[in-house]
C-alpha cells in the first residue's frame, strides 16, 4: 500500500476504531458500577477520553499493522478493572457486565451507520463530505467486528465470561479454566483461517441489517 493511501486511511479509521475499543470498555465499568462495583469508577476508568484507555500496542499498532495490510481489523484497550466478588449477584452479574461491551459496539454501531447516511446526503451536493460516509462505513465494521468477536465463547472475551455466567456452576468452572489460554486458542483460529469462517456470516448478517436501517 502506498504511502498517501495508508495516511488516508489511517485518517478515516482512527476515530471508529479508537472509540470503538474505548467504549466497549468503558460500558463494562459503567455497568459493573451499577451493580455494585465501583473499582472503575475510583480508578478514573469511567471517561471517554481515549488517554486513559489506549493500550500501545492493541489500540494503536495492531490496529495500525492490520490495516496496512489490508486485512481483518481488530484490537483492545486497557482491560477496565472489575472486581467481580463486589457484584451484588457475581455470577448473574458478571454475565450483565461481559455482554455491556459487545452491546455498546451494536449501538456505536447504528450510531455511525446514522452518521454514514448524513454524510451521504451531504456529499451528494459537496464531495467535502465524502470522508464522513467513509468513517461510517469504517465504524460500522469495526465495531460489528469487536462485537462479533467478542461474543465468541472463550475466556477471556466478553462471550466466554458470559457463557460462564449462564452455564450451571459445573459447567462455568470447567469453561472458565480455559483462559489461560484463549489468547492462544484465538491465535490458532486466526492461524488457520477459521476464525474468519466462524465470524463472516453473523458479521455479515449484521453489516447488512444495519446498513439496512437507514436506507
């Protein structure tokens, strides 16, 4: 990819991707708080200022590598800090508070997706505001993307931990001793592409229905 072009689309995708990771992470404290866990809130977690939630390496370089490649596009933020025995109802709550990321990346993005067709009709009488539709786009797959990905149910995305929070005591104990190593297993299906064969249809499914909400 040349240079100009990676520079314009660094441009287009930084404020999707740097707000979608943000505020996923942010919904997990804000929700958690709600419940009885306020260790984010004390930490000063609970903003939308990226600062305090970039992580240089999942925020800003895999992102950043990914999409000079070209290729499927995700990445993470600090961890928000839960402390999930402070929960009224751990175990329910802790449920409650893995599926607030996931959740807040689905109204991010039918946000940008709103965003998208403003800017449509705009550009269609001034191109000025062609880079508007495209940051659209970007955060409507961004985000369908993390929300998808973190839905899966390995520990420790946000599915993994829900899965737990659902499954009989059990069931959850066995499924939570495998995050560990879920980075790893992710890694794995990345590796040998079934990853992307496990997330094209629901984020496929998804891009099309909320494209659909404003056409």
């Amino acid at each position: 990819m040349d240079f100009p072009l990676l520079v314009q689309k660094i441009t287009i995708w930084a404020i999707p991707v740097i707000f979608a990771i943000t505020v996923h992470e942010v919904a997990h404290g804000w929700v958690a708080k709600k419940l009885g866990d306020s260790t984010a809130d004390k930490m000063g977690r609970l903003t939308l200022n990226p600062i305090k939630h970039i992580d240089p390496i999942g925020t800003i370089l895999v992102p950043g590598l990914l999409l000079a490649m070209g290729g499927f596009i995700f990445g993470w933020a600090k961890p928000v800090p839960v402390a999930f025995n402070k929960l009224n109802h751990p175990k329910r709550d802790m449920a409650i508070v893995a599926a607030a990321g996931p959740a807040a990346n689905l109204l991010m993005a039918i946000l940008w997706a709103l965003i998208m067709k403003i800017g449509m009709g705009l550009a269609a009488g001034n191109s000025f505001f062609t880079p508007l539709v495209l940051m659209g786009q970007a955060g409507i797959v961004i985000n369908v993307i993390l929300m998808v990905l973190n839905l899966l149910p390995i520990p420790p995305l946000d599915g993994g931990r829900v899965a737990v929070g659902l499954l009989p005591h059990s069931a959850g104990n066995v499924l939570s001793k495998l995050e560990p190593y879920g980075f790893f297993i992710l890694l794995a299906l990345i590796y040998t592409g079934y990853l992307g064969k496990i997330m094209g249809p629901p984020v496929g499914a998804l891009m099309d229905t909320i494209g659909h909400l404003f056409t």
